[in-house]
C-alpha cells in the first residue's frame, strides 16, 4: 500500500514535470514566431503585397495635385511621375519655378510631366496655404465637373491609387466631406495631414472656391499651416472632416513613412496630434492602405516593384 502511494506520488510529480516543460516549450515557439520572427518582417513586403477586390474603382474619377518644387522637380517628382501618378485619372505636378541650365534630357522629361500653369504661386513652406488655395481655384475653374474627387498630395507621398479609389467609390462625392489621417488640435472639427495626402468632394471643391472668393470668408489667403488654414477655411462653409480608418481601427492614410508605422517610430507629438491613438506591427495600416509620406525617391521605386512585380510602370 505503502510503495502503491510512492509510486503515485512519482508519477504525478512526472506529470507535473512533464507539463511544465511542455509549457515552457510552447512559450519558447510562440515567443520564437512572434519576435523571432517578426524581427525579420519586411513591412513592405507585408503590408505592400495585400490584394482586394477592386470592384467600383473604375467608376471613380480622381484629379491629383500633387505639390513640388524646383530642388526636387527633378528627383522626387520624377519618381511619382514614374510610378503611382499616371494611375490617377489625371493628374498635375504644382511647381512654382523649374529649374534652369537643364540638359537636353532634363528639358524633355520635364515636357513629358503635366504641370499646372497657375500664376501668382510662390516658393517656400511658408506659402503653402497660397500654393493649396490657388491649387483648388485651379482645379475647380478647369475641371470642377470632371472629376468626383480631388487630391492634393506632396512630392514625397505615395499613394496607392487603386485603394483610395475603391474607399471613395463607397463615399458620396455630392457630400461636403474631406478625407484624409485626421489630427484633431487646432481646427474645430479637426484637419488632415497634408504630407498623408487629403481629398476634397466635387461639393467641398465647390464651396471651398466660393467662400475664396467671398470677401467676408473666414478663409487666410497666405501664412500659417497649410492643412491647417485650408481645414479651417473648408470647416466655416460646412465641409465635414471625414472618417477613413477601417472595421479594425486601422488608418488608410498615414503622416509618417511605412517603416516608422510597422515598427512604432511615432514621434511625441504624432499622439498628441492623432485623432486616433497610432498603432503599429499588423495593426499599423489597414489592408485597404492609401498612403505614406517622407518617402524618398528610391523608395518610391523600390514600393511600387514591391507592391505591383511586372505591373509597375517602372518594371
């Protein structure tokens, strides 16, 4: 009886040996697969490769403005020439001076690229809001029945024209409402990034041209944030400040690079900022992504390989 209750005791003591390894194994795996093995993830790759089915894009038509400048006319534009630019329906580099003493090559491919002849712009970020309003004035005089949407995006955004499209199509462009990442300080109703790139409806293009030529408008003609004094100009003739983050959370359009928002590189201000907390790893970017900014020249290259293989218009 005595040797019976002994071995009883072993054999649980085993068993309990037993269970304890095997958990610490499966936390081994599990701790291997989800740093082990996510420290190697490429987000482009990851993020990038996501596919959906398109179905209403084609029935969306977008214009883009996209803002560059004589320093970077050459690089960075070209690169969005080259790459997600001509899958707007139409679209316009915003450049205030080109640059002088070009090469033969230079002189074409800048002839090959589509810049708006709009007077009175002026270089520096300090006339942004100028550069923007005459944009927008732009847009509206020459193409204001054109186009459902309209898109004003910098020289180092890239933009993956096909998701933004295919989020617009279930969005009513009658409707008074911009889209964009939404930053909540400052203007009543919060503004977007302008580097993540924002959108305006054909009715907030619309009313954002009449109060611009209302002498009673609240709207700044020069000076002060870009994004900002356009937001708050679009808020006072009641454009609405759209909501772009997906069924889980995730952002669309994003104010920093991909890498900064797959590894949570946020700077301090970005949550203060946000209107929606920043998330990072899986959960940075929604599957339906739109876009990213500070991206280099090369970058915008190497993305749209990455995003596109054979398709690319660079491949």
């Amino acid at each position: 009886m005595k040797c019976n209750l002994i071995s009883s005791r072993i054999r649980k003591k085993r068993s309990i040996r037993i269970g304890v390894g095997i958990s610490i194994f499966v936390l081994i795996i599990v701790f291997y697969i989800h740093y082990g093995l996510n420290s190697n993830l490429d987000p482009y790759e990851t993020i990038l490769h996501y596919r959906h089915n398109q179905t209403g894009q084609n029935l969306t038509r977008i214009l883009c403005l996209i803002f560059t400048s004589a320093n970077t006319l050459l690089t960075r534009a070209r690169a969005v020439h080259e790459t997600w630019a001509s899958r707007c329906d139409k679209y316009y580099f915003i450049c205030e001076i080109i640059p002088k003493n070009l090469t033969h090559n230079e002189i074409q491919l800048i002839k090959s690229m589509p810049i708006a002849s709009i007077n009175n712009t002026l270089p520096g970020y300090n006339h942004l809001t100028l550069k923007s309003r005459l944009s927008f004035h732009f847009a509206y005089e020459h193409h204001q029945n054109d186009f459902d949407w309209f898109v004003k995006a910098d020289d180092d955004t890239y933009l993956i024209v096909e998701n933004l499209k295919l989020f617009l199509s279930k969005q009513n462009k009658s409707e008074p409402i911009t889209f964009g990442y939404n930053f909540k300080p400052y203007v009543p109703n919060g503004y977007h990034s302008g580097g993540a790139s924002y959108v305006l409806s054909r009715e907030a293009l619309r009313r954002f041209y009449l109060a611009n030529n209302d002498s009673k408008s609240q709207c700044q003609e020069d000076g002060g944030g870009e994004d900002i004094e356009i937001a708050k100009c679009l808020r006072s003739v009641g454009v609405l400040a759209g909501k772009s983050i997906d069924q889980h959370k995730r952002e669309r359009f994003h104010p920093l690079d991909l890498n900064d928002h797959f590894f949570g590189n946020f700077p301090d201000w970005l949550g203060e900022y946000a209107e929606n907390q920043p998330l990072s790893g899986f959960d940075c970017c929604s599957e339906d992504t739109i876009s990213f900014h500070y991206v280099s020249a090369d970058e915008q290259y190497k993305m749209d390989r990455i995003r596109y293989g054979a398709r690319s218009l660079i491949a």
